[in-house]
C-alpha cells in the first residue's frame, strides 16, 4: 500500500502548493491596490 501514502503526499503537496499560489496572488494584489484596506492593523 506504499502507493496510497505516495498519492496521498503528492495530492498534499499540489494542494499546498495552489494555496501557496493563492496567498501569493492576493497579497500582491492587495499592495498594488492603495483603495483597499490590507487588513494589517
């Protein structure tokens, strides 16, 4: 059953990886955008 603990870590890691790209893009986003509050008080 090795290969379930491999599709289990790799779909983990893909998923990290999308939300790591999220974070990413809305971050950036709320920087360059000065009429939103960037909700670090």
């Amino acid at each position: 059953m090795w290969y379930f603990s491999w599709i289990l870590g790799l779909s983990l890691a893909c998923a990290f990886a999308i939300l790591n790209a999220m974070w990413f893009e809305l971050r950036e986003g709320a920087e360059h955008d000065p009429a939103k509050p960037s909700g670090d008080a």
